[in-house]
C-alpha cells in the first residue's frame, strides 16, 4: 500500500473492489483486446492469454490519459503494444487503436477496427475496472460474444508508485457513479447495486474520495 488510510476506509475499498471484479471463465476467442491504462501489467497479461493459445491478435486501445500522460513518451496503446513485443508477441500479432480516451471509446473504436467478422473477444483491463467494462462492452457492441478479465492482482498489490492509493479508491468510486448513471444516457447496461456496495460508496464520498465523480 502506497498510503496511510484508517480501517473503515480500507473495508469500504474493499466492497467495492470485490463489486467491480468480474473474472469470466474464458475460453478461445477471436481477438484478444486490452485497455490502456497506467497499469502495464494488463499488457503482460494480455500477452500471457495469447501465448496460450486463447486467441492470435491482441488489439490495444488507448490515447493518453490523466495519469498516462507523462507516464509513456507514447499512447497507451503504443505503449502496451511495445510491452507485449518484448514479451514475445509478433508486431503481426498486434493491432494498435491509439485514440480512445475512455472505456466506452476503447469499446467503440476497437468494435470499428476488429470489424463484422470478429465474434468472440476477450477484454482484458485493470481488475478494478472488469465490472464498467463489462457492462460498456454490452451496452455498445451488443453482437460480440465478450469475456472480460484483468491480471490476477490483489487488492494490496494493484496501487503501484505512479498510482499512488489514494487515486486507486477515487477510481473505484467514481466507477460506481458511472455504473450507476451510465445507463441512462446508453453507455452501459445497468446493473444492480447491491446495499452494501452503496453504503461503502456514500462513506467514501463523505470520506473525501470524491475526485473521480
């Protein structure tokens, strides 16, 4: 942990990180796509799934963001793309979508690249953000039979030095806002949350962790 919280705090992440993980038992798919972030372990694991056979293209989608910015000299995409290389992937084998600025953008335009003939897709992301995406990839390439996954992190591990704690339980609160506005203005599909996880967001928002809102 890269920061100093009080227990309450630190249960209160902890419901909403259990709420957001997703883990679809994957199988054989026809396109492996990952979604750019500050997190490079998402490359990593995005290779991994190639390697054993889950599919033979991986397409990264991503520009660059709040925390990316000065994080890669490239896009995120670009960026994950190069990681994937060194960890054995053949350029052949990589498609780069270098534009999309949110998760609803990396669906969008990752639906426009892999185009009709792509069926099945594996999305791989950070493990705090399965459950937005699962639900964007629904809402927004409804015809894609999609698995969603992310490295298999704990919750202790998954801050890292360029992002720091505090982001990380802002990040999982402000998802929730979006799971739950979302769906009215068609982004995503709605899901239900569960009492428990909306205690925990409104303790946090009260707390403070408020800047992803």
């Amino acid at each position: 942990m890269s920061a100093v919280v009080s227990p309450a705090v630190l249960g209160a992440s902890r419901v909403l990180w259990d709420f957001h993980l997703v883990y679809d038992e994957l199988s054989p798919a026809d396109l492996i796509i990952g979604l750019g972030s500050y997190d490079l372990r998402v490359a990593d694991h995005c290779a991994k799934l190639l390697h054993q056979g889950l599919a033979n293209r991986i397409l990264f989608t991503g520009k660059s963001g709040n925390w990316t910015g000065r994080l890669y000299p490239t896009s995120e995409a670009e960026a994950f793309a190069a990681r994937a290389e060194e960890l054995g992937v053949s350029g052949k084998a990589i498609l780069v979508e270098p534009n999309a600025t949110n998760i609803g953008e990396n669906v969008r335009y990752a639906r426009d690249m892999a185009g009709d003939a792509t069926k099945r897709i594996i999305i791989v992301t950070k493990p705090q953000t399965q459950r937005r995406a699962f639900a964007t990839v629904r809402a927004q390439w409804p015809n894609v039979e999609a698995m969603v996954t992310a490295p298999p992190t704990s919750f202790e591990q998954q801050p890292t030095n360029a992002y720091p704690l505090d982001n990380f339980i802002n990040e999982m609160v402000g998802d929730v806002k979006r799971l739950i506005d979302y769906p009215a203005k068609g982004y995503q599909i709605t899901q239900s949350i569960p009492a428990h996880v909306a205690d925990a967001f409104d303790f946090l928002v009260k707390a403070g962790y408020d800047n992803h809102l």
